[in-house]
C-alpha cells in the first residue's frame, strides 16, 4: 500500500511539472531514499508547529513552480485553521491524518483520513489538520511559491 501511495503523489508531482513546462531533473525515490533525505522544521508552505519534520522531495516552495513536501507529524499534534496562496494537492502516506475546513480548528469537523486517503487545500480557502494518538506523513504538491497565513494571528505558532 505504502508504495501505491508514494506512486501516486509522484504521478501528481509529475503532471504537475508537466502541466508548467518545467524542465526539473528526473526523480525516483524509494521510502528508503526519502528517509535518508535531509529533514528541516517549518519551511516554506508548512504550519510553522515546533515538531513536524519537513522533507523537500522535489521543486522548491519558495520559487515559482511545482513542488512536493513531506510533513512528518507527531502524534498529538494540532494545526491551526489557515491558508496557502496556493492550490495543492495531498496524500496521507502513513498514519490517521485528521483534516478540515473552515476558519476554526473545530475537532467535530475533520475527517480521518487513513494512508492511500487524498484531499485538496484550494488556494485561500481555510484548512486545519491535527494527529491523535499516532504520528504521521503526508505528501502535498503544489504550485509556489507558497506561503502560510494563519485566520488568527494569535495562533500563528512562529510570530514572536
């Protein structure tokens, strides 16, 4: 399933790049090369929450382009309802990922989504995700360069 999985968001990052014309270099990653690939915190595009692991698998989220990121989530984890200026596209690789939308992180309102499951983040269109009781990986490609903008500057986990 997992290989299914990591097919599909590589099928997405492809149509993507081809659909801008972009002349990026060829990729082939298995689960270990991706594992073995360098991790950082909050990156372009990402929550900004102290804890999730960001893996750049292709493109660059700064830049105009296509792009794909991983997001490694703790379990217990909770994101704020915000926004990308971007459309993009995810696939939960591992774990219970627990998606919404609207402009409050309401619980009642995510569904779980289980590895294989696949939702959008329509540009401006506010979002929230959170874990439970395990942690886990999701895969989004988009469109950069992107950025985060929380609904409640309150809750932005990187201002001052």
């Amino acid at each position: 399933m997992q290989s299914t999985t990591v097919s599909i968001i590589l099928a997405l990052a492809s149509a993507t790049a081809a659909l801008a014309g972009s002349q990026e270099e060829r990729r082939r990653l298995t689960p270990s090369d991706i594992a073995a690939m360098a991790k950082s915190g909050a990156g372009a595009g990402t929550s900004g929450v102290s804890g999730i692991q960001t893996t750049v698998l292709s493109g660059d989220p700064t830049a105009a382009g296509p792009y794909t990121i991983a997001l490694r989530v703790p379990a217990h984890m909770k994101i704020a309802a915000h926004t990308h200026r971007d459309d993009r596209a995810a696939v939960v690789i591992s774990g219970v990922w627990f998606f919404g939308y609207g402009s409050s992180a309401d619980e009642t309102e995510v569904k779980a989504l289980e590895p294989g499951s696949f939702y959008t983040e329509p540009a401006d269109a506010p979002h929230f995700a959170m874990t439970r009781d395990e942690p886990a990986v999701v895969y989004i490609t988009g469109f950069g360069p992107t950025d985060t903008h929380y609904i409640d500057a309150a809750a932005d986990p990187r201002r001052p």
